[in-house]
C-alpha cells in the first residue's frame, strides 16, 4: 500500500471500545505508547481489528498543534 501521508506508525492493537456507531481503537507503537482513534463501526468491522493484531496509524493533517503547561 503506498499513501500520500508522510506520518505512518506501526504498533499493536491494544484495545477496542465498540459503541453504538463508532469504535474507539487504541494502537500501541511502543510499551506504554498509544494513539487512540475513534472510527466507524463500519470501517472497525471491514478491517478486522482485534486486540494484538498488527496496524498502523496514518495521520495526514494540515495543522499539528504543540501544548505545553506554564
């Protein structure tokens, strides 16, 4: 598969919250280093996620904001 995205992560699904129309899909990229995504019950069932299956993390965005606390 080839994307136009430059930011791809590779990780391990850790854990899935299904709901009644989404799913919240957890992806862990190293110990203890998650990205949460939040899709639709729809593409959940059509990928086949489950919990130690292998996925990646496509993330295409024109703004990427940075936080800090005072």
């Amino acid at each position: 598969m080839k994307l136009s995205a430059r930011n791809v992560l590779h990780g391990t699904v850790k854990s899935i919250d299904i709901g009644a129309v989404n799913v919240e899909v957890a992806i862990e990229l190293a110990p203890q280093v998650c990205i949460t995504s939040i899709i639709t019950k729809k593409s959940y069932e059509a990928l086949g996620l489950k919990e130690g299956k292998k996925a990646s993390v496509v993330i295409k965005a024109s703004d990427v904001m940075v936080g800090v606390e005072d």
